[in-house]
C-alpha cells in the first residue's frame, strides 16, 4: 500500500479541503482550515471527536468525510446488464407489467453514450431479448423497448441460478478501451426464493426483490459480494417504476469513480482500526514511533450529491505534537482524468491536564459513531439469525443514552430511531426491510425499502428528480406545501399570528413518524393502500393536510400563552388530536372496506345489465323474424283466397 502514496504536494482546483473539530456539545465548529485549492466537484473534511487530548488513548475517533457536488456537469458513462426474472411466478399479480413498465422507464432515461443489455432468465421463451451491450440510439431505444415488452413468463415456475454470472461474462468480454470508458454494473431482479449460483462478480450488482414471496437474504448476500445494494417493492407494486428511478437516478450521475482516501499519522501516533463499511479499507503493520502509518479507503464510484463518512480510530500518546493525520487522495473524472486532492490535516490541543474543553464532543462524529453502533447490533444480529425486537429495542435504548447519542445531531438520532421503529413492527418475518436498510447504511447510499418515498436516507436530488420524472409530477414535499397553504375552509391563511410550523424540527420528526405508521398498517392488514385505487401519496396528502392544521392550532395556541395552565391545554389538546389521527386511521380502513364491497357490488349490477341487454336484442331480433314470417303468411293466405275465389263452382 505504501508504493501507491500520493505526493503530499498534490493540490487541485476541483476539490475543497477542510478540518473541523468542535466547540461546544451544541455542535458548534472550530474555525476551518482550508487548502488553497478551491473547488466544487469534490469536498474533504476531516472533524475530531475532541480538540484537546491530555491522556493516552486507543481510540481516538477522526471522521473523514467525502462530499461530491449536487451539480453533474460531466459524468461517466454506463454498460447496463440488465437481469430479469422470467420464471412462471412472473406472470402472477402483474409483476412481469410491472417490470416491464420500469425497464422501458430505464431505457428512456439513459443517454447516448450508455449501453445496455439484456439476460433474461434461461428456458423461458425469452432467447430473442438477449442482446449484448447496444448503444442508446432512437433507434435502439425502440428496438430494446419492444424486446422488453415481448417478454413472456415461464409456464411454470424455476429458476436460472446462473444469471448473475452470465450477466458478469457479458461485461468481462469488452474490449480493454469499452472497460476504461464505460462503469460496467448489472441490475437482477426476481420474486424468488430460491438459491443462486455462488455469484463471482467484479462489478456491482443491484438486486431488486418484487413481491413478497422473494428472498432477501439471497439477494443481499448477492449484492454484497459484488458491491452493490439491495431494494424491494412488496405490497405496492406499481411502485416498481420508482423505485428504478431512483437507482437509475444515482447512476447516471456518477462524476467520480476510484477514489482513493490516504490516512498517514505522523510521530508517535498509530491507527488502531477504520471504519468503513463495506468499503475497502487497510493500514500498514505499525513499526515504530519515527515511522508515518498510512491508511487507504477506497470507493468505487461517488454519485452527485453523496456524503461518504468514515472513521480512523487512532492511538495517541499522551504527549506529542499537535498535528495528528493528514488526508488527501485522488480520483477520476468525467473524462477520465486523474484529479489529485489537496491535502487536509487534523490538529489538537495537548495540555498537560484535564480541562473543561476535554469533556466536548462533536456532535457530527457523535452522530456517526452512534450510527455505526446501531448497524453492528443489527447486522451481528441478522448474520447470527437471532433478531429478537426486545433486544433491537434495549441496544437502541442504550445507543440514546451514550455521550455519541446525547451528543449526536438530533436528525441523525430522529432517522435512526425511525428505522428501528419499522424493523421493529415487520410483521412478514423475513426482515425485507432490516436486509435493505442494512445495506444501504453499510454502503451509505439509498435504497428502496418497500416504497421509494420510504427511502429518504442517502437519497441524492438527482434520485429525487427521476423520481418526479417517473411520477410525472412535482415533489411530494413541495407538492403539499403548496396544497397546505390554503385553510380547511380553503381561504388563504393570512394572519401573521398563525405559526408556520412546516420548518421546524418537529414537523419533519412527525411526518416521518406517519409514514411509519402508514407502513405498519399496510403490512398488518396486507392492504397496498387505505384507499382503494388510491396511492399511498394521496392518502397521506390528507392525513398530512388534517395534522397540518391541528399543529398550526396548537402553535398558535403556545405561542399566546405562558403560563403552566394553558400549556396544560395545550398538551391535552395534542393527546386529542393523537386520538382523533388513530380514529381517523382506523375510518379509513373501514371506508377502504365499504369501498372495495362497493365497487363488488357495482360490477355484479354491470353483470346483469349486460346479460339484460343482450336478452332484450336477442328478443328484438327474434321479433323480427316473426314479424317477417307473419308477412310472408298473411302474404300466403291473401295468395289461397284468391285461388278458392277464382275455382268454378260443381253443382
């Protein structure tokens, strides 16, 4: 690892650089300190959990943080696999409908410059839409849109275990030059559960789990192996075409790929351990005193708008030099460049004793390191399949009360918290949501749990916007700003005194508590929506609107009263309108129910009033052929009286 140093001397004008520490628990920064590169594709920071160190210590907490632009002015190109499902349980409840809407929502959405190709399952009368990489072209697109939608489903259910392996061959067969210029991945999607092939891959895999009969465990244990995520669509699957969206959102707006984050300590200090996830991490064995260490991270590829964090534990003598580590590193570009970043140093305090300042910690590191706890527990409990809610509950109960917990950015804690709430009221017992919330934290990038909109952790703006693009409309978020500006009675809200409540804290803690419950309820009833024929956005466009204006009644009230009375009524009137939200939870089941009789009900009377219809045409055409028999025999009859009139009379 040593011979792939960079030069410490290396500077850039794409990259910012900058080392924080912390002031107070408030979450206050140091003063940066920032490189003479100024940039704006790529930033570095690096934050200590303390500004002082007076005392020996093993585990000295660095965060180093990595932040790409939200701008994508130039980015790679991609060579696309994609695997799909064909097998006979395919054809069942829409699923094949479904991911053939999302595939052709894909090959709409990539440019020019991707290409992509297509492996269906083998045996199931799909041969004719395997294709090898093609060039995004009108042309093309057309020609992969109308292979997407020919796919049939098997006649009866299996498996091809050897797709994901297939789908590898097929990017290990480019040419040197299509390697270099294109970021080789594969997508596999399946409703299975069954065993695959031991999938050896060097290029990530994004496994997509449809229905609730797939395995999670299988295919998370695929993307792991080859460094991709895994996301599901259970109940809602309409919902398939988002939750692509969002993935193909994050790949087309890859601006940095192999980026390589070098760690060296100086004198006397060592580096105990790094935290990574499932990123590459090391060090070198640790010689002497007099020897710099060097730690190396690495990430594959970095999406517009991704924060990466990491944490360097170090080993820190109790006297030395204030300067602890330098950061710097290098990755490529759009057009394949080799960017070299500046470099970021850590500094600390070294008094010879304790004072006020040792006891302060970083609220950015606090936060981190309490994420990272809550991943071990949970992931050390998923490898040992031992996940038991009493226990998921008494580890996030002792994580809260820790100095990172106290001391932790209270949206970090209020996310956390709220992904512990929803594995803790899984009720399927397959752990969909645990298996792809893992993996999105272990590789810090967002992945679809259950529904799109549920999914907001590491969710970047250029995701967010292929998300509107495949919604075919604004935001949620902006979309119920706009909708709650106006009061139940729909006049405009004017008074100054009313409290604008929609950018606090809170109001953000309580959405997402919603959508937890929202969840919750869906998987409980096994219901895709409270609402027949109704998103789940709908829905909660009225639930939302209704506690919009409950909150805004109480702020009002608390920002008029100051006296321990009146915030009594105001903290009954919350405990009220909490029963009127469950009461109203519970009437629209009910009315989801009369709903779905209803409309039972209207088509058996449109039955009927079909048949009635083609009895009465059946009629009216068997009264016309009497009609027609009567004229021809009143015809025949005239034509015998004439004849016995004309007959000779015999006496």
């Amino acid at each position: 690892m040593m011979d792939n140093m960079l030069p410490e001397s290396a500077g850039s004008d794409m990259v910012k650089l900058e080392t924080m520490a912390t002031e107070s628990r408030t979450g206050t920064d140091f003063p940066l300190q920032a490189s003479a590169a100024d940039a704006d594709m790529v930033k570095l920071e690096t934050m200590a959990i303390s500004k002082q160190i007076h005392e020996i210590s093993t585990d000295f907490a660095v965060l180093v943080r990595v932040t790409a632009s939200v701008e994508c002015t130039q980015r790679h190109s991609l060579d696309l696999v994609a695997v799909l499902d064909t097998s006979g349980s395919m054809g069942n409840d829409g699923k094949l409908e479904r991911m053939q809407e999302a595939m052709v929502f894909v090959i709409d959405n990539l440019s020019d410059d991707d290409r992509l190709s297509m492996v269906p399952f083998r045996g199931t009368r799909n041969d004719h839409a395997r294709c090898p990489p093609t060039v995004m072209s009108a042309e093309n697109r057309e020609k992969l849109k109308t292979k997407v939608k020919e796919l049939q489903s098997a006649d009866k259910a299996g498996d091809d275990p050897g797709a994901a392996n297939e789908a590898a061959k097929v990017l290990s067969q480019r040419a040197p030059d299509e390697k270099s210029s294109h970021i080789g991945c594969i997508i596999y999607l399946s409703d299975g559960e069954y065993i695959v092939d031991d999938v050896i891959s060097k290029y990530p895999i994004y496994t997509f789990g449809l229905g609730a009969d797939h395995s999670p465990k299988t295919l998370q244990e695929i993307s792991d192996k080859s460094k991709g995520v895994y996301s599901y669509v259970n109940n809602n699957l309409e919902k398939m075409k988002e939750a692509f969206a969002q993935w193909i959102g994050g790949l087309t707006s890859v601006i940095a790929i192999n980026l390589n984050i070098k760690v060296r300590t100086h004198e006397g200090v060592g580096i105990s351990s790094i935290e990574s996830g499932s990123y590459e991490s090391s060090f070198n064995s640790y010689e002497n005193c007099f020897k710099d260490q060097v730690g190396t991270i690495q990430i594959n590829e970095l999406y517009a708008g991704e924060t990466k964090n990491f944490i360097v534990y170090l080993t820190v003598p109790a006297e030395g030099k204030e300067h602890l580590v330098t950061v710097n590193g290098s990755y490529k570009n759009g057009k394949n460049d080799t960017i070299q970043l500046g470099e970021s140093k850590v500094f600390v305090e070294r008094p010879n004793e304790r004072t006020t300042s040792n006891e302060v910690v970083h609220s950015e590191v606090a936060g981190e390191l309490a994420r990272l706890q809550l991943v071990k527990d949970i992931s050390d409990m998923a490898e040992n399949g031992e996940f038991d809610k009493n226990k998921v509950q008494m580890l996030w109960d002792k994580i809260k009360k820790s100095i990172n917990g106290r001391n932790a950015p209270e949206k970090t804690m209020s996310d956390l918290g709220n992904a512990v709430s929803v594995m803790l009221g899984e009720v399927e017992g397959k752990g969909f949501f645990m298996s792809s919330w893992l993996t999105s934290q272990k590789w810090q990038r967002s992945t679809t749990k259950g529904f799109p909109s549920e999914s907001g952790d590491f969710q970047t703006a250029a995701m967010k916007n292929m998300l509107r693009i495949a919604n075919k409309q604004k935001g949620y978020h902006l979309e119920l700003k706009d909708k709650l500006k106006t009061t139940s009675n729909g006049n405009n809200i004017t008074n100054s005194s009313l409290v604008d409540v929609s950018n606090h804290p809170g109001w953000s803690k309580m959405e997402k508590a919603l959508n937890v419950t929202m969840l919750n309820i869906m998987q409980d009833t096994g219901t895709t929506s409270l609402f027949n024929g109704a998103s789940v956005e709908e829905m909660r466009h009225a639930a939302n609107r209704y506690l919009y204006l409950a909150i805004v009644h109480t702020s009002v009230l608390g920002s008029r009263c100051n006296d321990t009375a009146n915030i009594c009524q105001v903290e009954e009137k919350v405990k009220s309108l909490e029963a009127e939200k469950k009461h109203l939870l519970a009437a629209l089941q009910r009315a989801n129910t009369t709903i779905v009789e209803l409309v039972k009900q209207v088509e058996d009377k449109n039955t009927f009033a079909d048949n009635l219809l083609a009895d009465i045409a059946n009629a009216k055409a068997h009264l016309k052929t009497c009609g027609q028999r009567v004229i021809m025999l009143e015809a025949k009859v005239r034509e015998m009286e004439g004849i016995v009139i004309d007959e000779p009379m015999i006496n």
